[in-house]
C-alpha cells in the first residue's frame, strides 16, 4: 500500500472544488461545510468516518458514488489502522480449508523397483493376474523349446509380429507415424526363420530386404512425412524382429534349448531381483525422469540374482561352462535388460502412455514383456559364442 492509505499529510489542503472539503484515504469523500471547525490532522484521525452523503446541490458527491462505487459501513476505526486486505470468505465457525496434499508419485512401472522413497510400497499391477499369465507362458515356452525346435522358432515369430502391431499402433495413435505394418510383420518373421536356418548371414539379408521393403511399400501413399514414416519403420524393424533373430540363432546349435533356457532365466531371474529388493529397499531413484519406480537398489538386486544365475547356469546347463563365466554373463544380462527396461519406458513416455497394450492382463502387452528380452538376447547370443563356440 502507499503513503496516501495512511491519511493525508500536514501539507495536503482539505478542500475539495466547490468549497467542500474531502477526507482521503477511505474509498469514499465525506463532504465537509469550509465554515466549519477547522480540525488538525492529528483531531481528525480520531474521528469515526462517516458513510457518503450525496450533495443535493452539486454533482461531486455522485460522480465519487459511480467511480468509486457505493458508500461502505466498514472500514478501519482509526486512521493510523490498515484496512483489511480482501481474502476468501470461509463459513462462520470452521477453520481454513487446508490446500489439497500433493499427488503421489507414479507408480513402479518395471521390475526396478516399486516407488523410491514411498511410506507405502505398491507392486502398480494385478499380481495374480501377472503371475498366472507368466505361468502360462513360461509352459507353452519350455513346452515348444524342449519338444519341437520349429515350433519355438514359431512361437517367437508370433510374438514379434504382434509386438511389432503394438508398436506401429500406438505411433499411429500417439505420434500419427503410419508405419508401413505388412512389410514389417512378413520381413520380421523371414528374419527369425532365417536366423534359425541360415544363420547370422540369413538374418543379415532378411534386415536388409525388410528396410527395402518398407521404403518401397511407403511410397504408395502421399509423400507427406515419407522421410519420418519409413525412418519408423527401419527403426521397429531393428528394435523387434532383428533383435528377436538373436535367440533363433542361439536356438540353432548342439545344445539350442539349453542356451535360450539360460538366457530367458537371466532375464526373468534380473527383472524379479530387481523388483523385489526395489520394492523392499529401494529409495534413491535409479532414473527418476525416465521411470520414477527404479531405483538403484533394485539394479544392485538384478545384478546379484543374474549373477548368482549365470553361474549356476554356466556350471551345470551349458556344454563346456565354467562358474566364473557365469557371473560375467549374469553381469551382462542385467545390464542390459534394465537398459532395455529404461529403452521402452523412454518410448512410452514419449508416447503419453503407461502400457504398449492390453493383451497379457498384469503385463500390459507383448512388448512390455519384450523390452528387456530383445537387448539382452544380442549380448547373451555374443558371450556364449566368446566363452563356449557357436556350438
């Protein structure tokens, strides 16, 4: 507030035009007679305002009334008071409404950790649903991989090109990036069965025709955004199928199943380590703009499962392995998976969207089962072949 709310000063005149005086300082003018008794300011302080009187015979007095608004009954008692600052109103006898609390954090999402720093833990996700359609999956898994070779190399294929139908979708809805679906889910799966019969050099020639393939298949439409559609496209065919040829190509040696048995377990055995001791223990965050849930305890967990893992799986499932090879491997794989982990939250948050999809309930989709498997499967694929051979 100014001087000028505090009552005029021992220099101000107090007449107003017209002979009549005004009193400053209150929102309103007191009309005064000038043959009136003459006051100090220091006598006028003590007296009470008054509401306005509209003068009969001048026009002063209404045009104060429209320009500063009605006369008020209250007001400061004394001149030396500061008037009230307006606030909001409450009702007669409650307290202040406090403000509402800030919102929680978000939920974990992953396997890093269940809310670092939370009073409360929560898993973010329907635990019975999640571990009965895992159960499910990891029958139909073990069942195909041990049986019939071609009919995991098969089951792979579906899960890519579903996993490659989420992601188009979602850039679709999210991004309005149309990628050309077709050529990637036929070029997807030639990768995998090619990696399995061919090898790396099929895989390699599959990626290639693939990439060809989505160039030539965009160019049907208007080439509005041409160069963003197809650079899309190169990229999903990368990140899911090529990925995903990794474990046809462990698949196709002496001892195949028991290699991708390994590397599925170091997988899943990081993501639990991971979300259990995150979930008990965790508090400093791991890359909290990525995914608030992770944190640092929960990858000093995935590290000591897989580690743990590896070796026991280097000893007694893979030809010719050794114990320590194991806990490098184990090392490795759960780097990678949680970089993976960070790689689709990374897309998603970009995205706006929690889940890729809504086919495995307690999942979310395929490819938020993938996430972690499709980086892993390269650097698993490359130090079995370092340690062990191609077989």
């Amino acid at each position: 507030m100014n001087d000028s709310s505090w009552g005029a000063p021992p220099s101000a005149g107090l007449r107003g035009p017209g002979g009549q005086g005004t009193s400053p300082g209150y929102g309103w003018e007191v009309p005064t007679s000038s043959a009136g008794p003459a006051h100090e300011v220091g006598e006028a302080a003590q007296t009470r305002p008054m509401p306005t009187v509209p003068h009969a015979g001048g026009d002063s007095g209404e045009a104060a009334d429209r320009d500063r608004g009605a006369a008020r009954q209250s007001g400061p008692l004394f001149r030396d008071e500061r008037e009230p600052q307006p606030g909001p109103r409450q009702p007669a006898g409650r307290r202040p409404t406090p403000p509402d609390p800030a919102p929680d954090p978000a939920p974990a999402d992953g396997a890093g950790g269940a809310g670092a720093g939370q009073g409360k833990k929560s898993a973010g996700r329907n635990l019975r649903a999640a571990i009965g359609v895992g159960i499910g999956l990891g029958v139909i898994i073990l069942a195909s991989l041990f049986i019939y070779k071609p009919v995991f190399v098969g089951v792979v294929a579906v899960a890519v090109v579903v996993g490659l139908w989420e992601l188009t979708s979602r850039l679709t809805e999210r991004k309005d990036i149309r990628v050309p679906l077709v050529p990637l889910a036929v070029g997807g799966v030639a990768m995998v069965v090619a990696g399995y019969v061919r090898g790396a050099q099929g895989a390699v020639v599959a990626v290639a025709l693939t990439a060809l393939a989505v160039l030539v298949w965009r160019m049907t439409e208007p080439p509005d955004n041409y160069l963003r559609d197809v650079t899309a496209g190169v990229f999903a065919a990368f990140y899911v199928p090529f990925l995903a040829t990794f474990v046809a190509l462990m698949l196709d040696t002496d001892d195949g199943p028991w290699r991708v048995l390994t590397f599925l377990l170091l997988t899943v055995v990081s993501d639990t380590g991971a979300y259990a001791v995150g979930w008990r223990f965790g508090k400093h965050p791991l890359a909290p703009r990525i995914s608030p849930g992770k944190t640092r305890e929960g990858l000093l967990g995935a590290v000591t499962f897989a580690m743990v893992a590896g070796a026991l799986c280097m000893q007694y499932l893979i030809d010719d392995g050794v114990w320590w090879q194991g806990l490098l491997l184990g090392l490795a794989a759960a780097v990678s998976a949680t970089l993976g982990d960070l790689g689709e939250s990374m897309i998603k948050r970009d995205l706006g969207i929690k889940d890729m999809g809504k086919l495995l309930p307690g999942h979310g989709g395929i490819m938020d089962r993938l996430d972690s498997l499709l980086p892993t499967a390269p650097v698993v694929w490359l130090l079995l072949v370092i340690f062990v051979g191609g077989g």
